[in-house]
C-alpha cells in the first residue's frame, strides 16, 4: 500500500512516517518540496505518488500569527486541505485530514463531541473548520480526526519550549484556567494508522486520555524531567490566569475532545496524557528522541 504525507517535515507527520506498518511505502513531501497552497503542484504530486492513502499535516500553525496573517492561514488550512481532497478524490485514495479542538469556543462544561456545534475563537481555527468542510465536499468519505495540545521531543511546541525555559532555572508561569488534554504526537501517530487500517471516515476525535490545564502539563514536564535527569533541579511553576498573559488569539477555556467513538473503534482508549509524556521524555532521555 502507498501513502503520501504533506508537511512531512512538521511533528505529527514524522511521527506518523516513524510508525508507518511495513507493508506501507510513505512518500513524504515537506513544504520545500510540496507547497498545498498550489493546486497544480499538489495535482502533480498526488498523480505521481498514486497513494492509497492521502494524509494531510501540512497547516498554517502559528495561532496567533494567523491573527495578523489570515490569508495565508486559510490558503494552507482551508485551501490546501481541499486542493489535496480533490487530487485524493480524482484518484480513487482515501483522504485523511487533521484538525484540531480550536474549532470548539469553549464554553461547554463537558467533552465535546464530533458533531458538537462549532465556534471558532481565533482565525487557525476558523481556517481548520474551513478545511474540515473543503476536505469534505471534495470526498465525502474522507476521515477528519481533530486532536489537541500536540507535543513531541523535537521541534517546537509546549514540551521542548518549557523544558528550554526550566533548564535556565527561575520560575515558570503556566496558563491555569485553559483546560484541554496533552497529546503525544507518537500516540497520535499510532491512532491514525489503526483508524486508517479499519477504513475509518467521518469526523473523531483522538488525544491521550486524560485532562489538564497548561499548568497541570507543565508541573508534570518539571516533575518527571527532573526525575528523569534530563534537568539539574526541580522547577517551580507558578499558576497564572490567561488574562494576565494576552495574546493576538483568543483560545479556548475549556477544549476537551469527547472520544468515546473513536475508542470504540480503536477498541480502548489510549494511556494516560501523563505516561505518555513519560515515555517521550525517556526517549528524549535516551538520546533517541
Ligand atoms: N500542534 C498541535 O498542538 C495541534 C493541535 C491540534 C491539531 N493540530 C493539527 O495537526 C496537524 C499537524 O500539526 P503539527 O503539530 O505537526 O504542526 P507543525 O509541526 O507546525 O507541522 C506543520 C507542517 O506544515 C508545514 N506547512 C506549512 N505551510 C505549508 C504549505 N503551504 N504546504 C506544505 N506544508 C506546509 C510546516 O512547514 P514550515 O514549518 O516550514 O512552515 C510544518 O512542517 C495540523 O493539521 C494541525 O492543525 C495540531
């Protein structure tokens, strides 16, 4: 079976080229070597890999950046997800789309399901849903999986930045009142190939199991970090309120993802957040990571 994977060079599409089955041939395209913001360029691409499976990882990132540069958010998110859905659709593969809990407001006081209401606060999320509809009209039997707080032991996200800031030493202060899941991008990884070897479709939801705020996941990294060696001292975080740190984009209070569909699928929900974050930081550890 082939597969083609954009963004390849982001940190959920290594981890998913990491996990690849072996009877799987992944031909990776980072953005040096496929801009999905080009439709002829992804047509191309797309016709050339003649994959089974399409996953898409490319997206415009940068929350708060998109703020300022709404164009090209939606010309990657929205738009590139639909150029690579219709070039997956024309050849007969399977889509496969990532979004995130961003498309959510926040303000429900429980999980929110797959067909929950959307109401995206900031313009990543709104150039998300707008992929998510895009993928969607182009190839109806796509499968959208959004997901939430990725992190890995490379590249920049939450886990690399508060380990680079704890090492300095001094005090830390974390987000407490925005509530979510940590999820690692190897887990993810995982999830995505068993939903994709049992055809799933439609919108789910996948994180590590679990719940926390920034703060929450950030004492876990000081904790387990310096249990592990991989920092000389323990650090001190301190609880914060996300008024008193203001960014360009509003984020969600409260963005936990129902999962209760694709564990059923998945025939059981992942580890706790806090032992997968164990085992990336023992990787890390290893030197493996
Ligand atoms: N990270 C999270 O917490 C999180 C949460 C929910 C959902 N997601 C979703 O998960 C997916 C993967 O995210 P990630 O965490 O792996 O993000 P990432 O590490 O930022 O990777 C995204 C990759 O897309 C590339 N890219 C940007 N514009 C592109 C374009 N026009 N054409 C092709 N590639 C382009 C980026 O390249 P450059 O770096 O060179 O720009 C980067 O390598 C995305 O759909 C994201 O929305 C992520």
């Amino acid at each position: 079976m082939r597969a083609l994977v954009t963004g390849a060079a982001g940190q959920v599409a290594k981890a998913w080229i990491a996990a690849a089955p072996p009877t799987w041939t992944v031909t990776a395209l980072s953005r040096l070597e496929l801009d999905i913001g080009d439709e002829a360029a992804v047509q191309a691409a797309v016709e050339r890999a003649r994959p089974d499976v399409v996953l898409n990882a490319a997206a415009f990132t940068a929350v708060d950046l998109a703020e300022s540069d709404a164009d090209a958010a939606w010309r990657v998110n929205r738009d590139g997800a639909g150029h690579l859905a219709r070039a997956a659709a024309h050849l007969g593969a399977r889509m496969v789309q990532l979004s995130t809990d961003f498309v959510f407001d926040g303000l429900s006081g429980e999980p929110y399901a797959p067909g929950a209401t959307t109401a995206p606060l900031n313009v990543y999320g709104a150039s998300k849903l707008g992929g998510e509809t895009a993928v969607l009209e182009a190839a109806p039997g796509a499968l959208i999986v959004r997901t939430a707080w990725v992190y890995s032991g490379h590249g920049a996200n939450f886990l690399t930045r508060m380990l680079g800031l704890m090492a300095k030493g001094g005090e830390v202060r974390v987000v407490c009142d925005q509530i979510g899941c940590p999820t690692s991008a190897a887990t993810l990884a995982a999830a995505l190939w068993r939903l994709i070897g049992r055809e799933a479709r439609g919108v789910m939801h996948f994180t590590d199991a679990g719940v926390a705020s920034w703060y929450d996941f950030a004492q876990a990294i000081g904790e387990e970090a310096f249990a592990l060696g991989l920092l000389r001292g323990q650090p001190k975080v301190l609880p914060i309120s996300a008024r008193d740190l203001p960014t360009a984009a509003r984020r969600p209070a409260f963005s936990v993802l129902d999962k209760t569909l694709t564990w059923a699928i998945l025939e059981g929900p992942p580890r706790h957040w806090r032992a997968a974050l164990r085992d990336v930081l023992a990787t890390m550890n290893s030197g493996a990571g």
